[in-house]
C-alpha cells in the first residue's frame, strides 16, 4: 500500500504565516511601531521645542542642551540624557555656572497622547521645563 500525502499538508512556512498573523504578534508589532515612533519624536520635535521654550520661559538665565530622550516602555515616563545648562547673557554673574545634569527621569503618563496632539506637546515641554529648572535651582 503507497501512503500519500494530503493535499493540504502542513509546511513550516504555513506555521510561520500563522504565527506572524496572530493577534499576540500583530499587537507586539503595532506596540513597538507606536513605541519607536514615540522615541523618534522626543528626539526630533520634542526635544526641539523644549529646548526652545525653556529660553523663552519666565525667569530664564540659562539655556539648555539635550543629548537624548527616551521614553519608557511601559510609555508613562521619559529619561532625558546629558542636560547641560549654559549661562545665558542675562544671567547674573553670581549664577554664572555651567551646569551639566547626567541623567533626570520624569514621569509623563499618556505620553502616546503627545504625539498626535498640539496642547499635549506643549502641556509636557512645561512639565519637562520646570522639572529642569528645579534641578537647576537645586544645583546653584
């Protein structure tokens, strides 16, 4: 007797298909396309209008420069690398003092909702700002 095999026979490329295609995959997917999206537009834009806002704010003597943003995984929180705080013009000459803070960890929940939103970006730009400016005061 000749044993033959079925038509629809099981192949590793059809369980591969189907792994893929799982609502657990698909979800991990989409979770870190949401995710590194997020840490492309702390780096780029965010970390942009920080910087800017943080000289326009009121009481400013210093401005400040960012090495990098990175949001958390769990997205309710960012960690912002190397802040180095320079002396502006009119600052004082008593508070005249390059400051350089390694690391600040800061909580920002829904922080997804800063990517598609105006107020939200700029509800954050201000928490980030005074949490610095607190370091700063902190410092001196």
């Amino acid at each position: 007797m000749i044993h033959r095999l079925p038509r629809n026979a099981v192949n590793p490329l059809s369980w591969l298909k189907a792994l893929l295609l799982s609502p657990g995959m698909l979800f991990l997917f989409g979770y870190l396309a949401i995710y590194c999206t997020a840490s492309i537009y702390m780096n780029g834009t965010f970390k942009k209008e920080l910087q800017e806002r943080y000289i326009r704010s009121r009481g400013s003597t210093h401005s400040v420069t960012i090495g990098s943003i990175r949001p958390d995984i769990g997205m309710n929180a960012i960690t912002i690398s190397r802040i180095e705080l320079t002396p502006t013009e009119s600052c004082p000459e008593k508070e005249r003092r390059h400051v350089i803070l390694d690391k600040l960890a800061l909580a920002l929940p829904e922080l997804e909702k800063t990517l598609f939103s105006n107020r939200r970006l700029r509800e954050s730009t201000s928490l980030v700002c005074n949490k610095i400016r607190e370091e700063e005061l902190k410092v001196q």
